[in-house]
C-alpha cells in the first residue's frame, strides 16, 4: 500500500495503525491513527508529519491519536487526539484550534418530510433571517462588557436564564454548557471587541445550520435512536454547526503569541510554532485554559442562541410555538477542546481538535436520560451527502480517551473547489435533487461543495467497524444555510 | 514599484493561503493586504466610505507582517466593515532597531446586499508563516484559518 509518508505504518487492528515512537526523533508514544486502507492511502503527508510531532510534546499519554476524517491542520492534525498528564504535561492552543469549541448541536422535532415540504422554502427564508451568517455578521443580542463576562462564565445557562431556550436544554449539552474554570479577566480587550456583538451567528466557512430528514431506511439502531428522541417515518431535524466566531479566535491568536514566549522560559522545544505550548500547571498554561473555558462557553451560548431563533423560525412558519412542535435539543457536543477528564491513569488534559467527544455508557458527565446509553455524537458531513448521529462506546473509552471522528475531512483545497464549481451553478445542482441553499457567499459556498470533502458514509464506517463509535442514524439534507 | 500575490491551492487545504511577492517591504505589504482583502470580499463592490490610519511596529518584518494583518481581521470584526483598499509604507526603525508600518485601510460597514462577500476569516496563522528576501524583491508566505 502507497502512503503519502516514509514512517513505518503498522497494522495493528483493521482500523487502526501505528507509527512506532522510534520513527521521530523525540517522540515519546506511538502515534495511532484509525483508518481503512483507502482512507490511510488518501490521507496527506502532513497528517504523518503532524501526528508524530503531537507524539514529541512533554506529558503526553498512550499515543498521539488521528481519527479517520483527519488531515493537514496547524500543529496538531484535525482530527487530532491527545492526553497530557497535568502534573508534567502541556496544553496546547495548536490542539485545539482557532474556533475554540466549534461544535455540533442537533435538535429534533415532531414535524415530518410532508409537513415541511410545502413550507421549505418560506422555513429557509425565515432561518436565513433570524440567523445572521457571512462575514462579520452580528447577533440580535446586544451585550455590554459586564453582561459579556457572564456569558463567558454561564455559557448556555445565561441563554436559558435570559428565555433563549428551555431549562431542560441545559442537561443536553456537554458540560451542561458551562465550563466551570472560565476566568475573563484572562481575555483581552481584542478578544471581547471582536466578540461582543456576534452571539447568534454562524459565520462562514464550513459552519452551517441545515434542516435535515430522518428516514426510516437511515436508522440503524432504532432502539437507541429512540432514546435520542430520533423515531425516523421522515422527520425532520435541524443540525447547528458554529463555534465561538471572533471572541474565541483572538483568544487563540493571543495566548500562541503568550506561548511562543512561555516556551523559551520553560525550555520547551517543539517540531513546529503551531505546536507552542507550556506546562498545563504554569500561569500562562492555567491563563490559556482560563481564557480557552471562556471562549468555549461563548460558543455554547452561540448554539444556544441560535437554537432560540430556529424555533422561533418555526413557531412564525408553522403558527405553533416550538414547544409543541417537540423541538427539544438532542445534544451539544464540542470537537475543538481542552478538557481535563478522568481516565484509568487519574486526571488527563484531553486535547480534540476536530474530534468529538464520545463517552460510553455509565460516565457520570452524560445526563441521566443518556447515561446507560452513551453519548450521542454528532457528525456533519458536507452540505450535499448528509450527516451522522451517532452513539460513544466503551471501547471509544478504552482506545481513544473517548473521542471518535468529527465530519468528513476535507480532501480538495478552497481555491481548487472554486475552479471545479461555480457558486450559482452548485445551488442550482442542489434545488435539483431538493435541498434549499441560502449562502450569503456564492463563492464560500463554491468551497464547501460534496465533492470536496471524503465520503462521510466511509468515514463514519471506520470508527463504527473500529467500535470506538456506533452509528445510529443518518440525517439527510433538504435545507441549508451558510455563510 | 510593483506588487503581486497568487492563491495556494495544495496549501492548507481547509483555508486560504496566499504568496504575497513586492519589490519593496512596502509593496510585500500591500500585495499580502490585498490578498487578504480579497479573500473577505470583491473590494470592487466595497466603498471607501469608512476609513482607518494604521502603524505597528516589530523588531522584525516577519513579526511586523503578521501583526500588520492580523490587525485587518481584528478591525473587520470591531467595526463590521469589510475593505476596498490600503497604502502600506514600510520603513527601518533606526532609532529603535527592527522595522515599522504605516498606512490607511478604507473600506465599509458591511452590506450583504451590496458586498460580494467571500470568506470570514478566523486569524492570521503561523503555519508556514515564511517572509523572506529574494534577490531584489520580498516574499511572504501566508495561512489565513478560514
């Protein structure tokens, strides 16, 4: 088999392969990835490269892990896992990215596939209205300084406090959607400009919020689908995918700036500036993680906010509150975190950038309605070939600190996907086959067009043959909204 | 004087990169402002009805580039604006050892209507974050997270 990498790559399981610690200079574990064959031969150079620098950072545990949707990121590969002890371990803002807790969040409803086709259109209309999307898109919410820091503090309790939402959303969002730990006087001035004004939005790139259509022939475990409030006979549910927009990127920007210094003073030396970092118990790796806990409530707030206007959106188009149309929130889950979580070994610094969280049965973090059966994971797969609900494992606990895949990982560049596809042309395609697009940029939407992205379908085949995730349902796309 | 900048295509496949060629520190600075410019919006769709004096300093170009754009992202989220054009004026920092910038960026409040908007763009990264000197013309090397 041709791999994009001279590395040793052995097989250890179907799905999983391993990069012996004495590949790299420095390495200190092996590194993982999971992968069918194909996917292994598809995947970049840079993966190769990236994993096995993850596996060189001070305090890691086990392996440096890349699922199976991973690819060239900034330091860390997306879909990079780690764990670091806390004690002589390292946090990263390369292991976690720029959009701090860009995450997923499904929400269910009793509607079907033949109550909202006559009305899709008006639907998509009304969401493109109420969600602000694009560049520099501003939310309805106005905040002052004060009232800021509360979010950064309360996350999604603050949105439910102020009737964005239900109590009982709360308990369906990881963390409850307050990270305890957020400090803001550990964020600067930059990072509440830049953020102030965008609750409630989406931004662009591949962030979108897509009306989605559960069939009966997608559902794979009906009885946990169930649990989830997923019962197929083409209902229809809504997928949010945004983050913490510009609040948490200047909070990246700035502690990658703190820690290429922090570096020097620790004596730390590492295979790439986006790998900057220092000692998770130093002042400035407690101020990165302070601050990273606000950005990552922020982003919970955003979803939840956003939550709020999908049903008000439904409310006005089907003349019903969303209460009875079921609109409750399936769950909430991040794929661009640092979180301090307990494992065989003690306390670990969970790293997942471009990796979810997926918790097996029994973990006392799940809520009591999800605790015997194990977190729902939400993948999003590219705006035309639909998405994955799925559920976490033991296993997942066992081999991956709990994490599994996070989309589809893409395998075109930008610029290549805008020379294949014009924007207008793309949404015509997709009126077609009848999934209403609403871009504000035809041009981003160009970008993110199926083509440019691996199949989910054999994505999410690999971490559910390699059982660190088993699929539950898949969700097909008739509306979707972008930036 | 003169400025260029290309799109990469096999570079950061889920982002932006750009080169960014001038034969000047001034004229680098104004191709990589471009592209970044252009990567937000069509800066042919965009007034120059809002407007904004510039100057950083850094004890190297390198530093002085990244802070130089990173500002642009920074002012198209405070001020919801997007951009038509900049004037960049790079010079040595004799007195004080390292280089600094001045310049004016115009532009607009955004208008979705109006703007032929692109990408939001996240930050200005490190990865592959190259400027450099060749011959007689100045090189950088850009990822902007998208």
């Amino acid at each position: 088999m041709k791999l994009n990498t001279d590395m040793q790559v052995n097989r250890i399981a179907d799905e999983i392969w391993e990069i012996p610690a004495s590949e790299k200079a420095g390495m200190l574990v092996p590194a993982r990835i999971y992968a069918t064959k194909q996917i292994l031969a598809s995947m970049d150079s840079g993966v190769f490269e990236q994993v096995t620098n993850v596996a060189c950072l001070p305090g890691i545990r086990r392996y440096a892990l890349c699922m199976p949707d991973g690819h060239w990121g900034y330091g860390f590969p997306i879909g990079g896992v780690a764990a670091f002890d806390p004690h002589d371990g390292v946090i990263s803002p390369g292991g976690v990215g720029y959009d701090i807790n860009c995450g997923m969040r499904l929400i269910r409803t009793d509607l079907t596939l033949t109550d909202v086709q006559p009305r899709l259109e008006q639907l998509m209309t009304e969401l493109f209205r109420r969600v602000p999307a694009g560049v520099g898109s501003k939310g309805f919410v106005r905040l002052d300084r004060l009232k800021f820091e509360e979010v950064m503090c309360k996350g999604a309790r603050w949105c439910v406090e102020q009737g964005y939402g239900w109590h009982e959303d709360l308990s369906r969002i990881e963390e409850q959607g307050c990270i305890p730990g957020a400090d803001p006087s550990k964020v600067s001035d930059r990072a509440v400009e830049r953020g102030i004004s965008q609750l409630g939005t989406l931004g662009s790139g591949n962030h979108y919020l897509e009306v989605q259509v559960a069939s009966n022939d997608r559902i794979f475990d009906p009885q946990t689908a169930a649990a989830f409030g997923i019962t197929g006979q083409d209902q229809i549910v809504v997928m949010v995918h945004c983050g913490s927009r510009g609040f948490g990127h200047q909070v990246a920007s700035d502690y990658l700036k703190v820690f290429e210094k922090a570096m020097r003073r620790y004596g730390l030396v590492v295979k790439d500036q986006q790998l900057a970092c220092a000692p998770f118990r130093s002042p400035e790796g407690q101020d990165y993680f302070a601050g990273m806990n606000c950005a990552a409530n922020s982003a919970f707030a955003n979803r939840q906010v956003i939550t709020h206007q999908v049903r008000e959106a439904f409310g006005a188009v089907f003349g019903r509150p969303a209460e009875s149309l079921g609109m409750d929130v399936v769950y909430d889950v991040a794929h661009n975190i640092a979180k301090v979580e307990r494992y065989e070994e003690g306390e670990l610094v969970v790293h997942r950038k471009g990796a979810t969280r997926a918790f097996g049965p029994g973990r006392q973090e799940l809520p009591d309605r999800y605790r015997e059966i194990g977190q729902p994971v939400i993948c999003g797969g590219s705006m035309e070939t639909g998405s994955y609900l799925l559920v976490g494992t033991d296993q997942a606990m066992r081999e991956t600190f709990g994490s599994t895949m996070h989309g589809s990982g893409r395998t075109m560049s930008r610029a290549q996907a805008k020379k294949s596809v014009r924007g207008e042309q793309l949404k015509q395609q997709m009126a077609q086959r009848g999934i209403i697009v609403k871009a504000v940029s035809m041009s981003g939407l160009a970008e993110e067009a199926g083509f440019a992205y691996k199949n989910i379908s054999d994505v999410v085949e690999t971490v559910d043959r390699a059982g660190i995730t088993k699929k539950v349902a898949e969700l097909r796309p008739i509306g979707n909204i972008k930036g | 004087m003169t400025h260029q900048f290309t799109f990469l295509e096999d570079v950061a496949l889920a982002d932006a990169a750009f080169e960014a060629i001038g034969d000047s520190p001034s004229e680098l600075f104004l191709a990589a402002t471009r592209a970044v410019i252009e990567t937000m919006v069509n800066p042919d769709t965009v007034s120059a009805s809002w407007r904004r004096e510039m100057e950083h300093q850094a004890p190297d170009l390198a530093s002085l580039l990244f802070d130089w754009l990173s500002d642009i992202v920074y002012l198209k989220d405070v001020h919801g604006v997007v951009f038509h054009e900049a004037t960049a004026v790079v010079t040595e920092d004799r007195p004080h050892g390292g280089w600094k910038a001045r310049g004016t960026l115009t532009g607009e409040l955004i208008d979705a209507q109006r703007h032929e908007l692109r990408a939001d763009v996240k930050a200005v990264t490190k990865h592959l974050y190259d400027v450099r000197h060749d011959d007689d013309r100045w090189v950088a090397r850009v990822v902007l997270d998208i």
